[in-house]
C-alpha cells in the first residue's frame, strides 16, 4: 500500500528555471507531524521510522535539500532525526531513529537534477 502522505504548506514558489534539466524548483515550510512516523520494516543505517509529508507535484526525481527548525531542537536530538532526507512519489520522506513526541517544523527546498 502507498504509505500515508502529510499535507505541506508553500511558502515560496517561483516558476521552474528556463533549463528545466537542473536547478532551483520550489521551496516550502513543512511539519512533519508526530503521528506520521511509521515503523520501517528494513532500517535505513540506524533509522526504523520514517514520515512522508506531502508536497504537490513531487517526484522521486528531484533532488530535496532541507533544515529544521531550532524551536524542537531539543526533540529532533533525542529522536535522532537523519541529516538526510529523499523524495517519494508526491512527497518527502525523512528519517528517524525514535519517533518524535512532537510535530516538527521543516523547511525543505526542492531542485531538478
């Protein structure tokens, strides 16, 4: 089954770049919510849970690039979020290796290959 994906909200949009094979595409502030993280059944490196957060018009085949937000700092340490995050069909998936207790604010840019 297609795993269960978490409206974003846009912040910024601009239109592709005139060389629409690389580059700058949109950006967006996210929150990827504490009850979207569902347990792996393979780990990723030490991360058993993952949460995908819906972003239209999203694909696999761009390249995201994100940061989070230091007002849960201290929850994004003890859930030990990745450093790393990836594109899904329709979304953006992120990593951790204990679910975070607390929604946690994004802020994720998305660039053509």
């Amino acid at each position: 089954p297609a795993p269960e994906l978490h409206p974003a909200r846009t912040i910024t949009t601009t239109n592709k770049l005139l060389q629409p094979a690389s580059g700058y595409y949109r950006s967006y502030d996210l929150t990827i919510p504490a009850a979207g993280w569902k347990e792996m059944a393979k780990s990723v490196g030490r991360y058993w849970y993952s949460c995908d957060v819906a972003i239209e018009g999203c694909d696999s085949s761009y390249v995201p690039m994100g940061t989070l937000t230091l007002d849960t700092a201290g929850e994004v340490e003890k859930a030990n979020l990745a450093t790393v995050l990836q594109t899904v069909e329709g979304g953006v998936r992120f990593y951790a290796a204990i679910p975070p207790k607390v929604n946690i604010r994004a802020f994720v840019t998305l660039f053509a290959k």
